[in-house]
C-alpha cells in the first residue's frame, strides 16, 4: 500500500477506483504479495525444508487455495468441508493434514478414503475411533498425535491454545500413553508428534520452549517419529510498527532440533502466509458528531471483519485520499450492526473524514472472510483478487434474494 499524489494504491490501482467499481465493503486481495510471502516464507526455512501446509482456515475462497496450491503448498484443514475445499483447489492429499478436537465419524471416514498425509488426532476417544473405522476398512491409517505442551503462547488468551487448561491435544502423560497404544495397532500407524500453542505469536521464545517441551516427549516416547509438526502461529505486524517474528532465531532452533531428532518438518501457518495481502474496502455512511467522539460510521461492519469484536484485535485504517486536515475530535470507527462491539477502531489525530470518503481497514487476508456472517442479514462482501495487471472476481457479493 503507497500514497501516490495522495491517492492509496494497492498494486497499482487507487483504492478510489476499485470502492467505485466494485462497491462497498469489499474485499481487495494481492497475489504477489501471497507469492512474496510463500517465496520468503520457504526461504527463512530453506535448510529445514519444510512441508508447508497452508492453514485453510485463515481463508479458504477457492481461488486463494488455487494461488496457494500453484506455489505447491499442502493444507491443514479442521473440518470435512476445508478438506473438501482443499481437494477441489487441486492440493494433492499427500500433502494434507486434518488438525480439531472433534471429527466426526464421517469426517474420519473421509479423510481415510482420500487417503490423506496425517489425521493428527487430539484425544484418546478419537483414537480409538480412528482404529474403528481403520478395522472396518481393513487399512492402516497414518496418524499424529497432538500433544499439549503446557507452553504460554504469550499472545490474546483467546488465541492461545498450548496451555494445559486449553481444550487442545494430549498432555504428555497421556501422550506417551497414546503412543504405546498406537504402537501396539494393526490399524494405526504414528508417524507425527503435532503441536500448534496459538495464533499471532511475535516473539520466539514460547517457541523454544515448545521444543524444548516437544524434545522431552520425544525422548520420553522412544519412538521414531517420521513427522513433527509445529503447527502454525506466526504473527503479523498488524500495527504496522515493525514488528516481526525473529525468524531467524526460530529457524535455528529448528535446525538444531532436527539435527537431535532426525525427522521432517511440517508447518500450518495461516495468517503469515495470508494476513497481510488483503484490505476491506469501507465507505463512510454517516459522521454521527458525539459530544467528546465522532462516529465514523461505516458501511463494513463485524459481520465483515469480526476480528475486532470477537477478540480486539487490531487493525491499522487508512484513508483513501489523505488531505493535512486533522481532526480535533476523538473519532471511533464502527459499522451499522447492532451490537456495541461492532467497532473498529477508536483513534485520535486522524486526519477529517465525510461521507462518502473511502477507507481501508489492513491485513484482513486471514481470519476476515473465513470469519464473516450474515449477521443482521447483511450479505456477505465482494472479494477481488489483483492478479498483475487484471483484477478478477473471485468471490461475488452474496445477493439479498439468497437471504430472503
Ligand atoms: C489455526 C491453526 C493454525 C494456523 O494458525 P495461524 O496463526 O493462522 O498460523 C495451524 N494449526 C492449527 C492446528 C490451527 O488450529
């Protein structure tokens, strides 16, 4: 995103353009800066080689996954419908894991037929119910146990889930347990020890500690693991006040722990792949002038981008066109759902916004569309992918007929 003469451009086009042509909200994404991500993203982890597979969850429009797959990523996906999604995208199952506390039997079945990679499963129930359905078929399943290594993620509580009072995998008693069980089926084969401790992680520390965590087990285990997988989490600059993951540090650590354990690296990341290549293009319904505030009411709201109401997040705003004017008023960005927290943002200093002027709210690529609803029945946003030169629709505005 620059400012060219004042005006916002996204790869090349002005933010005014594409709010006048499309409509608003919509959803405006970049395939190069999804290239530039998949191409840094393999090069940090160059010497670990890595099977990448792309978290479905932080944004599974099937044009994204099409992208994604044309850069030969894999998928982790939650549910029968991500991992019907990511078939039809093109990934190969061979590079698929299934990650959730809670597949069904049908799902379980599925992911058999298709012969996915990995089904990593979270407890002993689902174990058990994976060797039913092997026994049945009379195959063996290939299978990962998650453990839960009681690791403080350090991020929003409601993004952590490698703490011991989280609902995620096994703890390590019960994993060493799993293990022997699994050892001792015709059914199952364990090739993967999977940990995933939370989502939007900048610091690499609780990282290190992870494998330190995931190290113990493994010995403890005396089992051969062919698979670790480390699940996804890396975090985003969503401040935009350059903040990173020290990639570095964490690659290292990895190297060093591939060197001791002798195995293949997966990742699932989401957001890091996906977070920062899309906007939501917003236009400005009303200035609601408050006493001490101005609303700046929108015409995008948390049915669009629920992040911000579902666990305060962040988001930066810009303003398509930006003029020296500031405003003296404290100004709160919210949208026209019926809820209190239907709000964006509350920010001092921004410059004087009217109707009818365009934002864009950033990094909304990953846990945007995959998050949004039709709440207060608002449609769901238009979603355009710019592709070089050409911009394609890739996801139409959800009509009102379909609602009514
Ligand atoms: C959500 C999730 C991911 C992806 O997390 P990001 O923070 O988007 O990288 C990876 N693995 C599992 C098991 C998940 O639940």
């Amino acid at each position: 995103m620059i400012y060219k003469k004042n005006s916002l451009l996204m790869d090349g086009f002005r933010i005014d353009f594409l709010g006048h042509k499309f409509k608003t909200p919509m959803y405006c994404y970049s395939s190069k800066k999804i290239r530039n991500n998949i191409l840094n993203f393999k090069n940090i982890f160059k010497k670990i080689n890595p099977l990448i597979c792309y978290a479905v969850k932080a944004n599974s429009n099937l044009s994204i996954l099409k992208e994604i797959k044309n850069h030969d990523l894999g998928a982790d996906v939650v549910s029968i419908g991500e991992l019907m999604k990511a078939l039809k995208a093109g990934i190969k199952p061979q590079k698929i894991v299934f990650s959730g506390v809670g597949k069904t039997s049908e799902e379980i079945e599925y992911a058999i037929n298709k012969n996915i990679l990995l089904i990593n499963a979270e407890s002993k129930s689902e174990i058990l119910q994976i060797e039913k359905i092997a026994k049945k078929r009379k195959k063996i399943v290939n299978i990962g146990i998650r453990l839960n290594p009681n690791t403080d993620a350090g991020t929003l509580s409601q993004i952590s889930t490698g703490k011991k009072e989280n609902k995620f995998g096994v703890n390590q008693k019960l994993f060493l347990e799993l293990v022997n069980f699994s050892k001792r089926s015709k059914y199952l084969k364990l090739k993967c020890l999977s940990v995933h401790i939370g989502s939007q992680i900048l610091n690499h520390m609780p990282y290190q500690r992870m494998l330190g965590v995931v190290n113990k087990t493994i010995n403890l285990s005396r089992h051969q693991f062919e698979y670790i997988d480390l699940g996804g989490g890396m975090g985003i600059d969503y401040e935009h006040k350059n903040l990173s993951l020290n990639f570095k540090k964490y690659s290292q650590n990895i190297s060093n722990f591939v060197k001791k354990n002798n195995c293949k690296i997966i990742f699932e990341p989401g957001r890091s792949i996906i977070g920062n290549t899309a906007v939501l293009i917003t236009k400005v319904i009303y200035v609601k002038e408050g006493y001490k505030k101005d609303f700046i009411i929108l015409d995008a709201a948390m049915n669009d981008l629920m992040r911000p109401a579902l666990y305060g997040a962040k988001h930066k705003i810009l303003p398509s066109r930006k003029n020296k004017r500031i405003s003296k008023k404290v100004y709160e960005f919210v949208g026209p759902v019926c809820e209190s927290t239907d709000k964006f943002a509350t920010l001092l200093k921004f410059q004087k916004l009217k109707e009818r002027d365009f934002l864009v709210i950033c990094d909304v690529g990953a846990y945007g569309t995959s998050l949004a609803s039709n709440y207060n029945l608002r449609p769901k946003p238009i979603e355009v992918l710019i592709k070089g030169k050409n911009i394609q629709i890739i996801k139409k505005r959800q009509k009102l007929s379909e609602l009514i």
